[in-house]
C-alpha cells in the first residue's frame, strides 16, 4: 500500500502528520531568522546560497501551511435569499393625471 493511500484511509495519522510538516516548515523559518539576524554572512556564494534555500522553504511553506500562503481561503455565505413581491392594492394609489402640464416648445432644452 502506497503512503499517502494509507494516510487518506486513516485521517486521525494524516492529520498529525500535516502538524508535524507545519511545526518543521515553521522550524525553518525560525533558523532563517537566526540566519539573518545574527551570522554575518562574507562570500557572495553563501548569500547566493542562502536566498535560493529562502525562496524554496518559502514555497514548501505555501504548500503546506496556510498559514504561509498567499491564497487564504475565503469563507462566503452564499445562502442569501431575496424575496419580491407585488401587492395589487388600489387604496394606496395617488391619481397625478391631473398634475401633468405640458412644456411649452420654446422652453425645452
């Protein structure tokens, strides 16, 4: 049996696992930033080095973690209900027939 065919027919051992890949992508950022804020760093072959391992953990954290991600999932509600309706009541119906004048032609622009 293939592995990640073991871990989808047990969810609690996948679960863990995808913990345990956040806590050590997590583990790497945190030695990056010892990295950076205390070695000082001489060989332009090391910074090279270092910016490539950078970018790489930075994309293994994307995949891993949310957390780390630039696509967050978005929770929408989609269950909005409009209801419209029409009441035929006559009672509530002002008459204008009686207010409509008409434009003189000279005076319309």
């Amino acid at each position: 049996m293939k592995f990640y065919a073991y871990l989808r027919k047990n969810p609690e051992l996948e679960i863990r696992i995808l913990e345990a890949r956040k806590l050590g992508i997590q583990t790497l950022i945190d030695k990056l930033m010892q990295v950076f804020s205390y070695q000082e760093i001489e060989s332009p072959n090391e910074v090279l080095w270092i910016r490539e391992k950078t970018k790489f953990i930075q994309w293994v954290a994307g995949k891993v973690s949310d957390l780390y991600s630039d696509n967050k999932p978005v929770k929408q509600n989609i269950d909005t209900k409009m209801t419209i309706s029409w009441e035929d009541n006559n009672d509530d119906l002002i008459d204008v027939s009686g207010d409509i004048t008409d434009i003189p032609p000279d005076n319309k622009d």
